[in-house]
C-alpha cells in the first residue's frame, strides 16, 4: 500500500460528504488511502477492501513471526529432522490405510 500523498489524499469531513461516491473511489484509483480529518485533525483514514486484506495479512505474518520468536526463545523449538520423521511416518500411515 502507498502512502497517503498529503496534498492529495486529504479531505475534511464535510467535502467527504458532499463528494462521498468520488472519494469511495480514490483508493482503489490510487493505490493510497485517503485521510479524513475533522477540524483540521486527522480523523479517519478510507481504505480499499484490497488494502485492508494487505494490512491484515502483514499483522498476521507479525504475530506469527513473534510467536516464533518467544517460541524459540522458550525452547520450544523442534529439530527439522524431528519434523520431517514425523512426516514421513504420518505419510506412510496414510499409505497404508
């Protein structure tokens, strides 16, 4: 996602309204978000149904990162080797039945 172009993506509240069909468009047009402001004040930002999957999925990819992280940091780490004998046998299980 691009970051919001300050002389471009800003609208207060009030023009927000006035052009709301327009704006709706503008990410998905640009490719930014677009930020509302309330007496001179950011007060929301408008987004693409696609940018939000984008940042949901980077949150996602963070925590499963930090898990990791406290994972290992606790020792609950498993050998790769461990992890595909597991395979291999859950494999053959498989096979047989």
């Amino acid at each position: 996602m691009k970051s919001p172009m300050l002389t471009k993506d800003l609208v207060p509240v009030h023009e927000l309204r006035a052009n709301l069909a327009s704006w709706l468009d503008r990410p998905s047009e640009t490719g930014r978000p677009v930020v509302i402001t309330q007496r001179g004040k950011a007060a929301a930002v408008l987004v693409s149904p696609a940018m939000l999957d984008e940042i949901e999925e980077s949150q996602a990819v963070v925590r499963n990162v930090l898990r990791g992280l406290q994972e290992v940091e606790a020792g609950e780490v498993v050998d790769d080797a461990e992890v595909w004998a597991d395979v291999e046998e859950l494999l053959a299980r498989t096979a047989v039945t």
